[in-house]
C-alpha cells in the first residue's frame, strides 16, 4: 500500500505515520463542527436534534421562496462582483507597480497596500463609516462595494505578485522591440501567462466579500442586507433551520473556491516547471 524509500528506518515510518495522524485529526477536529450542521438542514422538523426524525428540503425551499433571503442573495451578488472586479483592476495595476525595479520604498508602499489583511475588521469598518457618512455612501451597496474592494485588493496584490516574480521580463522586452505598445504587451504577453494568479487574487477578493459581516454591519440598511447580515438577523430574532440550509450552501460555494484555487496552482507550478 505504501511504497517507502528503502533507506527510510522504522523510526522515520513511525514518525511519518505519527506527523499524518496528527494531521488528520487536527483536519478533523476543525472540520467536525461543519459536518454536524450540515446534516440538520436537511431535517424534517425545526429541532436541532439527532438522530434526525426525518430528511426534507423544505427549508432550502423556504430560502429559494423567502423575499428577505433573495434580496439579500442579490446583494451580496451585486456587491461581490462589483468589489471583486474593482480589486482585481486595482490590484493587478499595483502589482505591476510592485514589481518594477525602479520603484523606491517598495517595502513600505508594500506594507500599506496589505495592511486591511493586517487590521482588524472592527477598525476598518469603524474608519470606513466615519469616512464614508460625510459621502452619504452609508446604506447603500455602492458604500458596501468599496469597501469590500478595498479588503479584496491586498488579495489580489499578493498573489499577483507572486506569480510576477517568476515572469520572464525578456519576453515583454520582445514584445516592444517589435514595435508593440506596453498596453499590448501586457494584454497579450503578460496577461496571459499571470492569469492563473489574477484569477487566484480575483477569487480570495470574492470569497471575503461574500461571506463578510462585520463591515456590513456597519454600512447598510435594511433595504441592503447581505447573506452573512441576514443571518446574523436570523440568529438574533429566531434560529431556523433555514438558516442551516444557507450556511450548507455557503460551505459548498467555498469547497468549490478552495478546490479551484488549487487547480490553479497546480496550473502556475507546471507553468513554471515547462518555463524552467
């Protein structure tokens, strides 16, 4: 089943399958919590118990046919999008600032770019209000959207970044020497070989969008509740299964990012090793 090196000693096979079932029951003592709500949101009745008294869908379709939770799906829709398309113009332009080499205090322009990865939601999303509420960009998505642009750029800086420093710069040489603008070289040359890490930037600034509610909290209304806001709603004035069902459905989304972040860089390592 296992095929080791000969040179590996049972020491080495002991401490091999110690470091792997330590891992997996770290895996699954964090992913335990998950697999058990799963479950109840295809129970029956509106207990919280097991075993289950019986399977139904009934409140993924109280979701698809509630007004409150397809307003606030539209949303956060709209508003992970916009900020997702914003953050990736944003950061892929910054990254290419980044990396020039004539730029000077790169570290410390490095450092402000990232740093809302670096302070804590609750004081961005104070800041954000207070700067925000003379604008009149408080209950409203367009509010919402630039501040969830604004949480997805270092996302996008550091990825794009990364997948930069291994970019053979003779290329876009060539490409000028040939008469191309640098606008072209970057959308034909460029672009293309780094789309793996824009796509990875581009889907991290997506998924913190999606599923933030702190900054929501603070910056809409009523009329702009987003999915993580309208549970959070939903907790405080009457837990429903219902609520179960959209947290299974945002558990499914974010597999879905994970599993796709990871085709993607398994795509940039070959990229590279082709490269090489």
């Amino acid at each position: 089943m296992f095929n080791f090196p000969a040179y590996v000693t049972v020491w080495g096979r002991l401490g091999r399958f110690t470091h792997l079932g330590v891992s997996l029951a770290v895996l699954l003592f964090l992913v335990l919590p998950v697999l058990v709500v799963m479950p109840l949101s295809f129970s029956s009745q509106p207990y919280f118990t097991y075993p289950l008294p019986g399977l139904s869908l009934r409140w993924y379709q109280d979701f698809l046919g509630s007004p409150d939770w397809m307003l606030a799906l539209k949303n956060t829709l709209i508003t992970a999008f916009a900020s997702t398309t914003i953050a990736t113009v944003l950061g892929v332009t910054a990254s290419l600032g980044l990396t020039s080499p004539r730029l000077k205090g790169k570290a410390v322009i490095t450092g402000l770019l990232v740093s809302p990865m670096i302070v804590p939601l609750i004081i961005t999303a104070v800041g954000v209000y207070f700067a925000f509420s003379p604008l009149g960009l408080t209950s409203s998505l367009t509010g919402l959207i630039l501040a969830h642009a604004s949480l997805g750029v270092p996302f996008v800086i550091v990825t794009v970044t990364a997948t930069l420093a291994g970019f053979n710069e003779t290329l876009s040489r060539a490409g000028r020497s040939l008469g191309a603008s640098p606008l072209r070289v970057f959308l034909q040359v460029k672009l293309p070989i780094i789309a793996p890490g824009v796509i990875s930037g581009a889907l991290f600034a997506f998924a913190t969008s999606f599923d933030e509610i702190v900054v929501a909290l603070f910056l809409t209304g009523p009329d702009q509740k987003t999915i993580p806001r309208q549970m959070w709603s939903g907790i405080r004035e009457q837990l429903s299964p219902t609520i179960l069902a959209v947290a299974t459905i945002l558990v499914v989304i974010s597999t879905l990012l994970l599993v796709t972040l990871e085709l993607l860089r398994r795509r940039t390592e070959r990229l590279r090793g082709t490269a090489a």
